[in-house]
C-alpha cells in the first residue's frame, strides 16, 4: 500500500524541478496526481509517462484555477491534496528592482498561493491537506532577492492563517522552506553537474545543494498521514544553512 492510495492532489509548477519530483513520488505513493503548470508540452509528457491527470494552469490568474479544480473534480469527483509549488525568482537589488517585475513575482508566488487555497479548499474534502512552497528566505533575509524573500514571508504567514481557518474541517495546512536547490530556477544556466555545489561548498554545513527528491519527500510527509498532527508550521529544508555560520 501507498501512503497516498486513493487520494486526489495537484501539483502547481509541476512541469519539472520540485514539482515534478513531488508529483512523480506522490504517484509512486499511490495517488491520482494532476500535474499543473504552463509548460504545456512538459507537462503533458510528464502526465502521460506517470499515468497522471495534466491540466494548464497560470497559477496568478483566479479564473485559470476556477477551471483547473472544476477539471479535477470531474476527472475524479474529489480533490484532497494541494501542493502549491510553482515559483520564480529574479536577481535584484531593492534599489534596482522595477515594480513590474516585484508585482510579477508577487503574483506567481503570493497571489498564486492565495488563489491555490481560495479556489481549492472550499471543494477539498474534509481532512484534506495543504503544503505552500515558501523558502528559507521565508523565514530570514537575504540579498539580491528582496521580492522573492517578500514573497515568501508573505507565504508563511499565509499558511499559519489558513491552518486556523480550516482547522475545524480538518484541513492541514503547512509550508515547505527550501534552502538551495538543484533546479532550473536556482540554476537557470545549467552548469554542469558539481559546479553549482561549489557556491554553496562553504555557505551550507552539509556542504551541497539540495536535490529536488529531498524535497518532495518533505511534501510527501506533510500530505500523508505521518504528519496528522501537524499544521500551520514551517519546515527548513536547507541542509542547515539556517542554523549560522562556521568560522572554521
């Protein structure tokens, strides 16, 4: 048995990276994925290799997620599981910053997460779960992402407000803080394999980046029942990064 037989989740951004190591994992545990994103040829690849549902979404607009659950439901009747994962980032000062490119990244990332639990919960079936993506710099700061980390503040609180407000239907809702991870988007050049650790060698006491399998490991956590008393909380997952500074 899987410890997500017969349950019903979608997976925003899950086209590649976290998302679509979370959705591979997810079908491997036994649940009906649905795959969303707007990487439409990527994402339909993904769907037909893993026997999962694909359903095109730009998780910023409110009517494109209104359409998605609607699709869900009636593929399979339910919803139970929702794994806000989709995201980008932008390089930046503050001072530098446009405000079109903060409100962008405001929408995909914030807005998205908003629109996520809005439009889903109220269809999700009672005890069903939540996980937001924040970001290590959810939970401190760091330079040159100063619309990311805004974003991703603005996440955590999120998730600890919608856990109290979905409590009573047993609806568990928690946030995922990622440190450095192997993606596309913390690594949008592709350097080859190794090289990408060597920034990090000396920043993360584990002394490597994150790999997205890692990750979706949390998420599968915190959506299955291992987790069942848990909620409004996030979780670090950075290879301790967070924990300070060696000065040898």
């Amino acid at each position: 048995m899987g410890k997500l037989d017969g349950r019903v989740v979608i997976v925003t951004g899950a086209a590649r990276g976290q998302g679509e190591q979370e959705a591979r994992l997810f079908r491997e545990e036994g649940a009906e994925v649905v795959v969303a994103d707007v990487l439409d040829e990527q994402g339909h690849g993904l769907a037909k290799e893993i026997g999962a549902l694909y359903v095109h979404l730009d998780v910023g607009r409110e009517e494109e997620w209104g359409a998605a659950v609607d699709a869900v439901v009636e593929a399979y009747g339910r919803v139970d599981g929702l794994v806000n994962n989709a995201g980008i980032l932008r390089f930046n000062t503050l001072l530098d910053t446009p405000l079109d490119e903060f409100m962008q990244i405001v929408k995909v990332n914030q807005a998205g997460c908003f629109l996520g639990i809005k439009a889903v919960a109220p269809r999700m079936s009672d005890g069903g779960t939540i996980v937001n993506t924040a970001s290590y710099t959810g939970v401190t700061g760091m330079a040159y992402v100063g619309a990311y980390a805004a974003t991703k503040h603005a996440i955590v609180g999120l998730t600890r407000v919608a856990a109290l407000e979905l409590a009573d239907r047993g609806i568990r809702v928690n946030a995922m803080c990622p440190g450095a991870i192997d993606t596309a988007m913390s690594n949008p050049d592709a350097a080859p394999d190794g090289a990408t650790d060597a920034l990090y060698r000396k920043l993360v006491p584990l002394g490597r980046i994150g790999r997205p399998e890692e990750v979706a490991r949390l998420a599968l956590f915190l959506t299955a029942d291992d987790s069942s008393y848990i909620t409004g909380q996030p979780f670090v997952i950075d290879g301790g990064w967070l924990a300070g500074v060696s000065i040898v």
